[in-house]
C-alpha cells in the first residue's frame, strides 16, 4: 500500500511539472518613462517604446488580448490612453511593457501612478 501511494504522489507531481511547463511563456519588461511609449491607436497594431535616451524606437505587435491596467486596474485602451496623456504632461511616470518572447507580442502594459 505504500508503495503505491508512492507511486501516485510521484505521478502527480510528474504531470503537476508537465502542466506548468506547457503554461510557462517566457517574457520580458521593459520599464521605460512615459514619454518614450507610443501607444497602439487600436485593439491590433503596434506600440513602439525607447529604452533609454540613446536607444533607438522599437516597435512590437498589440493583439485584442493584450492587458492595458492603471494601479492594478485593467481598463480599454481607449481610457489607458487618457491616463497616459494626462502623465505625459509631468516627469518621471514609468510604463511597464511585457513581451511574449515566444510570440514577439505585447501581452500587457501597464502603470503604477501612486
């Protein structure tokens, strides 16, 4: 008997393992000031960010599924956008930008203004 619970809990942990494997996408932010992000003007386009003051532009692919979210909140792009326009006006504010490494998309943007 208890060579096969043994057995069953090594099982699962073997297919536990699996299933994390296959969920994981590795990804990369990039945190880059407000004013270095141009934002997609839809739910499928393109967002460009620039690293530092020497780097140039990157651009990269948005899909209807990519997350846009304020102090945690997501919201539509339209009213991320209002948020952003309104940061860009003073300094400092820095706008996180994740990218599926797999896919070479955007998967979520997002700020945190407090």
């Amino acid at each position: 008997m208890k060579t096969m619970k043994t057995a069953l809990i090594s099982l699962l942990l073997v297919m536990s393992a699996s299933a994390m494997a296959q969920d994981y996408a590795p990804t990369r932010t990039y945190e880059v000031l407000v004013q270095s992000v141009r934002l997609p003007s839809g739910p499928s386009g393109t967002i460009t960010v620039k690293e530092c003051d020497d780097c140039d532009y990157e651009t990269y692919r948005v899909t209807a599924q990519t997350v846009y979210a304020v102090n945690g909140k997501p919201m539509r792009l339209s009213d991320f956008r209002k948020v952003i326009d309104d940061l860009r006006l003073g300094s400092g504010h820095v706008v996180n930008v994740r990218r599926d490494l797999q896919t070479d998309t955007i998967v979520k943007v997002f700020i945190y203004t407090q």
